[in-house]
C-alpha cells in the first residue's frame, strides 16, 4: 500500500518571543488540517514530538480531547524522521486510514548545551570543553576538505546559497542574502567554521497529514507519496558527534547508510531526484552529506557549487528552502520542515523559489547526534 | 590492574600541589600522563575511556589499558568562543585547539590541544600527552587534564 502527504502546514521558524514551542506546534497542525480539509476529529492518530518544548501528546488539550491514540517520539535530531517512520507504519499496516505528524521546538539563544551524562560520558568531557557539537562540525569539515581536495572557499559559497534561497522563503528565519566577504568575515567559531557558516538553535514548529495512498484524492488534487523513510545510527568505525574516541578503521556513517536503504527501498537512484534537502548544520556537512548520501561524487562537490548547479535552476538544486542554516534548527521540527518544503516543491506551490521543470521525485535527509540519520524519498 | 603506581601517601601528599580531572580516565606515572582505556581481550578493539563491554564484538571482556603517549594529528579545529556550563576553564577564555589524535593501530582520541593557532596546526602532525591546568578548585588545589601538544 501507497502512503500519501495530503496536508502540510508549519509555523514560520526563527524566534518568537512569547509563544511557547506547544504553541508553533498546535499552529502548525492546524495548518496542515486546513491544507488537507479535515478536521481535527477526523484524525485516526498521531505521532510527534520536540526535544525541550514539550510533550507533543500534550496539543490534545488545544487542538480537541479526542481519545485519539498520540505517541510521542523523543529521539534527538530524527524526532521527525522517526514520527514520520511510525505513521508510515500505521497506515501501510492497515492499522489507520489518516493521521498526523507533528514536530516543533524551542530552544535558548547559542550552541546546544548536552549534558554527557545523558550519552553515558564522564563529566570530565563537559567540564574540559569537549561537549560541543560544533567542535565536531568543524573537525568534520576539516579532515573531509583535506582528504577530497576542496578549498575552503566553497564553505562560503554553501551559506551564500542558503541565505539567498532563504531570502525567497517566508517561513525562513534569515531571510537577508549574504555575500561570500560577509560570510568568511563573521566570527570564527570553529576552525574553518564561521558564525554564518553555522545554522543556530532556533524556534519552529512543522505538521503532515498522511493516508493511505488510495484515498489521498479525497483531500487533494496533488497528493505527494511516501516512497521511503528510513532511520540508522552508527556501525563500528564511524565518525560521529560527541566521540571521546574513534575507531582506528573507518565505516560507513549513517548517512550512507540511511540514504542507501532509502533509495532501495523508493526503487529510484539518486540520479533520479529533482532536488534534495540535506542536513546542513554547517556549510561543511552540506559539502559531505551530498556524497555521503550518493547524490554526487566525493571531491566533485566544489565544481557543484561553482557551476551553480546545486542552486534553484541548477541540475540539482539542494536545500530550496534555505535549509538549517536559513532556517535555524529546532530539533524536533527540523527534518519535518524538509519535507514541507519537498511537498511544496513537487506540488509546485514554492513560490519565487520553485525548482522549474514540475520535479517529481525529492530526497530529504536528517543528521545528528549522536551518529544518527534519518532519509525520506517522496514523489509525485 | 591498579592503574596508578603511587603509594596512598604520595597521593595524600600531592593532592594538595594539583590533582588529575578525573583519575578513572588519566594516570601519571615516573614518565608523565597516560590514558586509561580498555582492550578487548577478545577482538583487541580499545575504547577511551574504559568501558565495560566491547562496541565491535559486544563480549563483556575488556581489561584496562595504558594508552601510547604519542600520535598523529587525524584532524582539528579551535574552539573560538566559551562554552556553556558545565565547562570549567579559566575565568577569562582563552580560544583552545581540540582535535583527534590518532594512536597508531590503537586508537583515535579527542583531546584538547596546547596550539590554538590553526595555520600551526596540520593533520598529520606528531603529537605527545601532556598534562594542563583547568582551574583552581576552592582550596587551592590546581586541576589538571590532559591535552596533545605538537611534539618536540
């Protein structure tokens, strides 16, 4: 059985002083309700969560006391993904006809702040200033553009391009471009890493209906199919956010490997995309995912940037929306708001920054700590 | 195995000059600092630090080990901003380098790195454990981690 995204809806991402995370979530299921023409009472379940704002069961009390059956999903930088997997699930079992994801957060101003304990670390990690993810990203970066040849430049051409297509999107939290001078010259955060080469913390909150694939006419004229989602953590030999140590051998991330399954499993390549979102918590980790999840070559990704071709006219135009660092990232709305956005694209309802030529098949892709993924192929 | 070779006293006695973060993953020995892992007597996978059950082979079999002092630099960055509690550095930040030092077929570590200047530092550079202070505890007492430095 076909599983169909008949209703999107989000509440715009960036910051918004005085309405609580429960808030952008409620709103942006109402959205999607609206989008998909149902009520709130026809909804068979629901599956969503954030990862400091709140429990998601807890919208019953805003949006309708339905006795409707809610989980929720608490599971870091794949809330998302991993809600949307559950759904999946629940309509291609035959177990319900219509239902509902939800995804939003709140988060305070600056890099996250995770206690080790929490991952099973000694406070020593935290306490001697190891406990960043940001440290990562740009350790990341750092042995990828050595080991594939690429010059720093092209990390600033990456937030150019997100900026500019953020500028195009109402929803964006930054929504001003930045040139490549502004970008090198902000802050140094994390070696090679710059301030706006970095997405923040941020605020938002992102809803989708689902049903079953023969009954999404029903609600819509343009129903878009959940070919695949899929969700992987670490092998032995990764490397990985928030590591004391590593391997000596090097394995497949998660990444290659959730991306991987997500192909086989839609029966399409990454050939056959007509564009993609890819987890860009810093300009360097837009570079390696592209390869990481096969929609290019290692190494090849400087020319990409260069020719424009992962740009809104371009070949393969990624992160349409602006991506993490346009939209900042609240974690538990995150990976959902990719899908909005491939939705919106495959419906052709994005706007000044529609990808031309009615694209009918997009990718979506979610990483974070500590070493997981989370991949989506939706089509039209 | 005792990781540590000081008899109680000496420790009593040191404990008032520095003490180690955290003594369940650093060692000092006649030679300097050393890092506490473990090995997997059965796939010889080593973790830092010690854990009780091996990630590659997943037996409950590990027995402490030393680390090798030295390595080579396996990438890098400077963190150029203070981080949120819990960090616990000197009052007035200081930007620091951290990396991965790679200990030749052992294991890859994360440690905080003496050099903070990025052009002096390059992946494959020959790097050696060295303890740093943190801070200063209430007493007095000064306290140490560990940390690579470019190896002379």
């Amino acid at each position: 059985m076909d599983v169909a995204i008949v209703g999107i809806g989000m509440h715009p991402f960036g910051r918004h002083q005085g309405v609580s995370g429960r808030q952008q979530g409620a709103h942006a299921v109402r959205a999607a309700l609206k989008d998909a023409g149902v009520s709130w009472a026809d909804v068979q379940f629901a599956v969503g969560g954030s990862h400091s704002a709140g429990d998601a069961d807890s919208l019953v009390s805003d949006l309708g006391l339905t006795a409707l059956p809610f989980v929720n999903v608490y599971n870091g930088c794949a809330t998302g993904g991993s809600s949307l997997i559950m759904a999946d699930s629940l309509i291609r079992s035959g177990a319900h006809d219509l239902g509902i994801v939800v995804g939003f957060d709140k988060h305070p101003r600056g890099a996250f702040d995770t206690d080790p304990a929490t991952l099973g670390i000694g406070s020593w990690y935290g306490e001697t200033g190891l406990m960043l993810t940001t440290q990562f990203f740009g350790m990341k970066a750092q042995r990828y553009l050595h080991d594939h040849g690429i010059g720093r430049s092209a990390l600033a051409k990456v937030a150019a391009k997100a900026y500019y297509n953020g500028s195009l999107n109402p929803n964006a939290w930054r929504r001003v471009p930045m040139t490549e001078e502004e970008i090198n010259g902000s802050a140094m955060l994390s070696h090679p890493l710059t301030q706006y080469m970095f997405c923040s913390p941020g605020e938002g909150g992102v809803a989708l209906v689902l049903c079953r694939g023969d009954r999404a006419h029903k609600y819509t004229s343009r129903p878009v199919y959940l070919r695949s989602a899929v969700l992987r953590s670490r092998l032995f030999g990764s490397f990985e956010v928030f590591s004391p140590w590593l391997a000596v051998e090097r394995a497949q991330s998660p990444s290659e490997q959730a991306s991987r399954a997500a192909f086989e499993a839609a029966g399409i390549g990454p050939a056959e995309v007509d564009l993609a979102q890819v987890q860009d918590t810093d300009s360097g980790t837009e570079i390696s995912h592209l390869a990481e999840c096969g929609l290019c070559e290692h190494g090849e990704q400087e020319e990409l940037l260069r020719s424009g071709a992962t740009g809104l006219g371009g070949r393969l135009p990624v992160n349409t929306d602006g991506g993490c660092l346009a939209n900042g990232e609240p974690i538990g709305a995150s990976g959902l708001r990719q899908i909005h956005e491939n939705v919106a694209q495959l419906r052709g309802a994005a706007g000044t920054r529609q990808v031309p030529g009615e694209p009918k098949a997009a990718f979506s892709h979610v990483y974070g700590a500590p070493g997981v993924s989370a991949c989506t192929v939706i089509t039209t | 195995m005792s990781v540590d070779p000081r008899s109680s006293d000496e420790k009593a006695a040191d404990v008032r000059k520095h003490r180690l973060i955290d003594e369940g993953i650093l060692v000092e020995d006649e030679d300097g600092p050393r890092l506490v892992g473990s090995s997997c007597r059965s796939c010889r996978t080593t973790t830092f630090p010690r854990q009780e059950a091996c990630p590659k082979c997943a037996r409950v079999d590990m027995a402490d080990s030393l680390l090798p002092r030295r390595g080579t630099l396996w990438s890098f960055t400077v963190q150029g901003f203070r981080p949120k509690p819990p960090y616990a550095g000197p009052g007035e930040f200081v930007p620091y380098g951290v990396g991965y030092v790679e200990l030749p077929g052992v294991v890859l570590v994360e440690a905080v790195l003496t050099e903070n200047d990025p052009e002096r530092l390059r992946i494959g550079d020959e790097m050696e454990l060295v303890l740093v202070p943190l801070r200063r505890d209430e007493d007095g007492t000064e306290i140490l981690t560990f940390a690579f430095a470019p190896a002379r």
